[in-house]
C-alpha cells in the first residue's frame, strides 16, 4: 500500500503592484511618510512616486559620474550574472 504524502503549499504572496523603476506601493508609501517626517511635506501617492523617481534618476547619475554605477547599456563583470 503507497504511502499518501500530503503537500502543504505556502500560501501566495500577495500581488506586489509595482510603480516606474521597479517601485513597489510600499516602498513609495514608505518615502511619503519619510517626506513627512524629515521635511514636513505631504504628497499625494502619485506625487511621491514622481518624486521617488527623480530622487532615484539623480543619484544614479551621480554614482555613474563617478564611476560606482555602469552607464545604461554597460555592466561591471564582477557583478554580472552568469549568462544560461
């Protein structure tokens, strides 16, 4: 007689929608309330998400001015995947 082995599932994880350059809702949720905090601003979640964006534009022009961030189209071979 087989045996019957039961398979527990890990539930799903719930459906991360995620904004321009890979945001995800919480991480821009996440940079309102730290707008609010440390500057006293309040932005729509919308508005923060462009703000996010730009934040993010401007400091990975600044890393790539300086050489710590390969331009677009570039990749440092240290840390490139291997290819299947």
């Amino acid at each position: 007689m087989a045996d019957s082995v039961a398979f527990d599932h890990a539930p799903e994880p719930p459906l991360v929608r995620r904004f321009g350059a890979g945001l995800s809702e919480a991480e821009v949720r996440r940079f309102q309330t730290i707008l609010e905090r440390e500057c006293g601003v309040s932005l729509s979640l919308p508005e923060a998400w462009g703000r996010a964006i730009a934040l993010l534009a401007l400091v990975e022009m600044l890393l790539q001015g300086h050489g710590a961030m390969p331009a677009a189209g570039e990749s440092f071979a240290e840390f490139a995947h291997p290819r299947s």
